[in-house]
C-alpha cells in the first residue's frame, strides 16, 4: 500500500515538473514571436 502511494506522488510530482516546463517553453516561444513582430 505505501508503495503504491509514493508511485502516485512520484507520477503526481513528475506531471507538476512536465507542467512547468511546457509552460516555460510555450511563454518562450510567445516572447519570440513578439520580438519577431517587431
């Protein structure tokens, strides 16, 4: 049973750090394309 539950913190944490780099590099590629704008 507590192995089952750390796998699920281990998934929850991985799917957080996944998140925030696919924002990181979306907020990037919107900062690229105004400065191309310009």
């Amino acid at each position: 049973m507590k192995k089952h539950w750390r796998l699920v913190l281990f998934i929850k944490i991985t799917l957080f750090f996944i998140n925030a780099l696919l924002l990181l590099i979306v907020e990037d590629d919107g900062e690229k394309q105004m400065k191309d704008k310009e």
